[in-house]
C-alpha cells in the first residue's frame, strides 16, 4: 500500500486519521531546520515515507506527527536529522538513507555524522559517514596498528589519509609515508610508457587522489617534494626504519606474506600505521595473500586491532552497496555448491 503523506499545505482542518498503533509529534525548532529536514519540495520527506511503508507522516507548521507500526523509528529519524541540521551539517538523500539505515541498527546518527575528523587546511572538513567507518577512526586513534579490511567504497584509504594530515598538521608525526604493492591486474607494467617511476605512479594514482582531498594541490606538491609526505611503492620500504610517521600500507591484499612481513617489521618510535585492503580483490599471483596470512597470524597483538568494514559503511553511490552484496550472494552459493 502507498505511504499516505498529508503535505503541510494540506486542510488545515483535515484531521488525523483514527490511531491504533502507536503515534509520536515531533517539533522542529526553527523554519530553517524545518525546511533541510523536508527537503526542497519535500524529497526527504518523501524518502522517509516510502521507506516506511506503514507509516502515516503529518506536517502542521512546524509539528510532524507520525503514527503507525513504524512511528517510534521515523521520529527518530526526524530528531536525528534535526541534531545533525544543529550540528552545521546539510542533508542530501544519500546522507538520509544512512541516517535511516543506522537508526534502524539502533545506532545514532548524530553522533556518528556530526563529529569531524579533520578540519582540512583546504577548508574541508573529514566525518565519519557510517558507524563502522566512526569505530574504525577510533581504532586508528587508540592502536599503533590498525588493519582497515573492507570492500571498495567504505573508505578506508580516504580516512586514513585525513587522520594521517591531521597527525601531520597537529606535529604529532614529522612525515606521512603512503604506499601500496604494484601489482598487475590484468595489465603489463613493461608495456607502459616511460621510466620505472613513471610506470609505477598509475598504482599509486589513489593515494594521491585521496592525498589532494585534504590539502590543495600547491601545498600537496611542496610537502611531497620536501618528503614531508612520501608516496612510494611498497617495493622501496625494504631496508627502511620509518620513526615518527604515519605509515599507510593500501590495497594490502595484494602483497605476499614475506611483503607483509617486511613492511611491519619497518616500524619505528612515535610511528602509526594503517593497513587497508580488500580480501575478494585479490591479484597477488598465486593468491596467497599477506593480508590473509597477517589476521590468521596476529591476533591478540596488544596496541594491533583489526577494523572489519561491510556493505552497510559503503558510502559510494547505493549502487555499489548493490552490487557488493549480489557478488556476496553468489560467492556464497558457489561455495556452498562446492
């Protein structure tokens, strides 16, 4: 059945429909946040109520009154969404969906979506999108190793950058050190043009993309071309004692175990490091994957902990979401066939 939305230029003197579930009022304080939890023409309040279905949604001025099966959820909604308009923040419908989703998981999103991460010296500021995304930033923050492991999309490098600038910019570290293994997906190195530099910069393209989002490109350049910030294939942290640096290993399923090994094992005083990776996107020849091999072997390591991100900290289009969970069901019916 449609959800039946009575819109706020409705009758006045329509009344609500007879009750028999349970009914909660909701008061917005201040046309201005009234108008970012409706949205422009009402699309969140849309949203809301085709989400849930069995929900009768009522605005008068600026009082919501929901009643149904679902109404305790969908005023929570509302008053999350009201914290996070307080907290400076605008809504757009992929930040209501997660709102949604989190007060379904009886998490809150005003406090996973209002605390920033980093203030950016370009004027952006970093949160956290999902509550797996807000206790991975803590991970970070209480660990001296922390293995991110997660499907594409639940930024996992974008983060780790952002807390790496800031530990930079507050001089807890003197030097931030990205890496990642070069491994061919498919493709020939020896068929790309120029040097072996020039050869290897498509791999690290990602960080340096993330690396842009936190800082413009003059301040980038400078800090890159003073070492400050040192992007490198992971090929060159052989023989390396990296001290006071934030240290970022991505793409980690992609190296071997003697790789992982080597890399660790680079780790020196006042250091921090973040290890990202993807385990179903594995290119590493043979298959035998470091980043595998280092949950089976470490666990239980006092100052390591590992972050398990899932579909839900997704935070690309819905789509992605999408299509990670259908790779998921198929996975599992071939291994359940075998």
């Amino acid at each position: 059945m449609a959800p039946r939305v009575h819109e706020r230029w409705a009758d006045e003197r329509r009344r609500l429909s007879p009750v028999t579930d349970t009914q909660v009022r909701i008061h917005v304080p201040g046309n201005h946040l009234m108008v970012g939890v409706l949205g422009q023409r009402d699309e969140h309040l849309r949203l809301v109520a085709d989400h849930f279905a069995d929900a009768d949604i009522h605005v008068r001025g600026n009082e919501i009154t929901v009643a149904g099966p679902s109404a305790a959820l969908v005023g929570q909604v509302f008053e999350e969404m009201v914290h996070v308009l307080e907290a400076g923040q605008q809504i757009e419908p992929e930040v209501l969906d997660r709102v949604i989703d989190m007060v379904e998981a009886d998490e809150s999103p005003s406090d996973v979506l209002s605390a920033p991460i980093l203030r950016a010296p370009n004027g952006r500021v970093v949160r956290a999108k999902s509550a797996g995304q807000k206790r991975y930033v803590e991970m970070i923050r209480s660990n001296i190793v922390t293995f991110a492991v997660g499907p594409a999309g639940t930024g996992k490098t974008w983060l780790a950058v952002a807390l790496a600038v800031d530990a930079l910019m507050s001089k807890a570290v003197r030097r931030i050190v990205l890496t990642r293994p070069a491994v061919e997906a498919g493709e020939r190195l020896g068929f790309l043009p120029g040097d072996l530099m020039a050869k290897i910069d498509p791999y690290l393209a990602p960080l340096y993309d993330s690396l842009y989002d936190m800082l413009d490109v003059e301040a980038a350049a400078k800090l890159l071309e003073r070492k400050t910030i040192d992007v490198a294939p992971l090929a060159f942290m052989r023989g390396r004692t990296l001290n006071d640096s934030f240290i970022i290993l991505d793409e980690a399923q992609n190296t071997t175990p003697e790789q992982m090994k080597m890399f660790l094992t680079r780790i020196g005083f006042g250091s921090k490091v973040v290890v990202t990776g993807d385990r179903t996107q594995i290119d590493v020849p043979g298959g035998k994957s470091g980043l595998i091999d280092v949950e089976q072997a470490l666990d239980g390591i006092p100052g390591l902990a590992f972050a398990l991100l899932g579909r839900r900290d997704i935070t690309r289009h819905r789509i992605v979401g999408d299509i990670v969970e259908a790779y998921d069901r198929r996975d599992a019916k071939r291994n359940g066939s075998e």
